[in-house]
C-alpha cells in the first residue's frame, strides 16, 4: 500500500472503523518490527527522506519485475515447440543465443509457472552452464527435471518412473491400462492393425528387439532415433506382440506385416500416457 499507515489510521477514525492489531507487530522478536522501530527512525534521523526513496525503490523494482515477467512470456512463446502455454518443451539452440541474464530470467519464469520452485539461484546457474555446455543436459530436482535431446530442452515434472516390469495380455476392443498410460483400438479404414489381430501381448522395450518397417527387421533403438524419440521415454512405451513378432510401438509405428492396407478395415491403435516422461513421443513423426 503506498499511504502511510498514520493516514490510514486517522481514516479509520474518521469513519468509526475497528481493525485488528496483529500481536506480531509489537514483538521486537520480529525482523520487520526490528526494522520498523529500530532501522528506520535511524535512518530518518540522518537521512529524512529515507522511507519515502525506499518506497519509490520499491516501486521501481515491482514495475522492473513486471517488465522481466513480460520478457520471458515473450521469449517462451517464441522459443516454444509447441501451442501448450506455459510450454513443456523449448528450443534449445535459440536458447543458447540469448544472453545470460535474459537465460536466467526465462529459466526462472518457466520453471514457475510450472510450479517448480525448488531451484536455488546457484542451482539456476548450474543448470543454465549444462544447457550451454553438454550435448543432452541432465539436470534433477526434488519434483521435475530438465532434460535435453538434439534441439530439444523438456521441463518433465514429477520423478522420472521405472520402466513396467510386466506382461500383459491385452484383447483388442477393451482398454488397458499399463503403468504409464492406456492402450485402446478402435475399428476404422484409417491406417492401423489388420483386422485378424484380436489378442496381444504388450511389454516395454528391450534392447534387442526389432521391427519390421520398408521391407527390413530393423532394430528399435533406431527407430527410435529416426522418430525422435528420446531415451528415457523409449522403456516406457507399451510394445505390442502377436505372438513373438513385433507388430506395434504404442500408436507410433506399426509393422509392415501388421499394417492395414489403404481403405482396408482394421483396428486404430490409441496410446494416451499419464506423465510428462510416457507422453514425450506424442510428439514426434509417426512412422509408416
């Protein structure tokens, strides 16, 4: 408030207004009472106009404050991978062409909007020197992580989850729900599993396991590079088996000898994940 409390007081009088007294604001054990009674009756002493250039400092740093808020909104719409506000995922490389300070003030405001405010200010410069040093930063705190894949830089919030260790059978027409989302089909001419296909077993990704995409059993691991697919989000993808053959990567990719042809009746695949960490691969290219 910018009138003096001696102003406030003697209005309240005025209109036969009762306020409360907080007992706090008598107690010496209280820093800003220390600084009320002590501090500033000092400083007036040798200094009249302190209280009043305080207040415009105040002033001043609030109007400041707001023009850095604006700034960085202004930077994480353009640095933004995509139309979710506030973002979950930025562009690394324009990033790195801002300055320092302008670095840091974005890094603060994205990380509070999203809640995240367990960050010290080394903290912030620690993981401000990782995103322009390493090729993939890593970088962990008590409720998110940052993490970097090619042009990419992700806030994933939450702890990062275990890869599922079980096998599931799932019957196509109901809906099953794994450790890090939940798989349904749905019959339509649109690309998807061929309609003889009614029961699979679904489990997470192994390294030696391999797909058949173009005409060529190709392992994973390079799918996943050529789908952008991030490593940490690659365990927590559902893999779908007909029997021992690879038919399907969550709704990301399906098997060449799995795959309906143009017009032909077959099962839409739908993966819908529940954390930041399973739902990296939505957006990435989906492959044919």
């Amino acid at each position: 408030m910018t009138l003096p409390r001696t102003v406030l007081s003697e209005f309240a009088t005025r209109q036969n207004l009762c306020w409360l007294e907080d007992p706090a604001n008598a107690s010496l054990d209280v820093e800003r009472v220390r600084l009320r009674q002590h501090l500033l009756p000092a400083l007036n002493q040798y200094w009249p106009q302190a209280e009043s250039r305080i207040c415009q400092l105040a002033t001043r740093m609030e109007a400041a404050r707001k023009v850095l808020t604006e700034t960085a909104h202004e930077d994480l719409v353009r640095l933004a991978l995509s139309s979710i506000a506030p973002p979950l995922h930025i562009r690394k490389s324009a990033y790195r062409r801002l300055t320092q300070p302008r670095r840091l003030n974005l890094l603060h405001t994205w990380l509070n909007l999203h809640s995240v405010w367990c960050l010290t200010e080394a903290q912030h410069h620690e993981l401000d020197r990782q995103i322009m040093a390493a090729r993939s930063p890593h970088f962990l705190c008590s409720d998110a992580s940052i993490r970097g894949y090619r042009d990419t830089l992700w806030l994933l919030r939450g702890s990062p989850p275990k890869p599922e260790t079980r096998v599931h059978q799932w019957q196509l027409g109901s809906v099953l729900k794994t450790a890090h989302g939940q798989l349904s089909a749905s019959t339509s001419t649109e690309e998807g599993l061929t309609a003889d296909i009614d029961r699979l077993k679904v489990r997470s990704w192994q390294p030696a396991d391999r797909i058949l995409l173009q005409g060529v059993r190709r392992p994973l691991s390079k799918v996943f590079q050529e789908l952008a697919v991030p490593p940490w989000c690659r365990p927590l993808l559902p893999l779908l088996f007909d029997g021992g053959r690879l038919v399907a990567v969550a709704d990301l990719c399906i098997a060449d000898d799995a795959r309906t042809k143009a017009g032909e009746q077959g099962r839409r695949l739908s993966w819908q994940p529940t954390s930041d960490y399973a739902s990296l691969a939505l957006s990435t290219t989906k492959a044919g």
